[in-house]
C-alpha cells in the first residue's frame, strides 16, 4: 500500500514539473532578457518589467493549456483508478 501511494506522489510531482518547467523557463528567459533591456537603457519603470513578462505568462498559458489539461486529467484519471484499488 505504501509504494502505491508513493509511487503516485511520485509521478505527480514529475508531471509537475514537466508541465511547469517550460512555462517557467520562458518566464526566466523573458526576465533577463528585461533586465538586459533595462540596464543598458538605464529606464527603469515598473511597467516595462511587468507587463513582458505577464504577456509570457499568459502566452505561455493560452498555448500551453490544452496539452498542460489533458496530461492532468489522465494523471487524475489514471490516479483515481489506483486509489480505488487500495
């Protein structure tokens, strides 16, 4: 019983961060190339490091969704299934 449940945490916390590393990549990349922006212009108003980075998050997201949903449902289906096993 132990393993099972181990081995679910175990494949959830994979599927995080196989779904949330490229989003969180893109946000990193989109952070420094801001702040490379910034400090060789030397402008540092809020707003040019906020909003790239929200239009990333967002794109990211808008694209990302309907892949990022299916493999959760299956982890939760397939999930759910197990558990009913125990």
């Amino acid at each position: 019983m132990n393993g099972s449940l181990t081995t679910l945490v175990h494949e959830g916390i994979v599927l995080l961060t196989s779904t949330g590393g490229p989003l969180i990549a893109a946000l990193l990349v989109a952070g420094l190339a801001v702040g490379i922006f910034q400090a060789t212009t030397q402008i540092n108003d809020p707003a040019i490091g906020f909003l790239p980075r929200l239009g990333v998050a967002v794109g990211g997201a808008w694209l990302m969704g309907g892949w990022v949903l299916e493999r959760f449902a299956s982890y939760f289906a397939s999930a759910l299934q197990r558990m009913s096993q125990l």
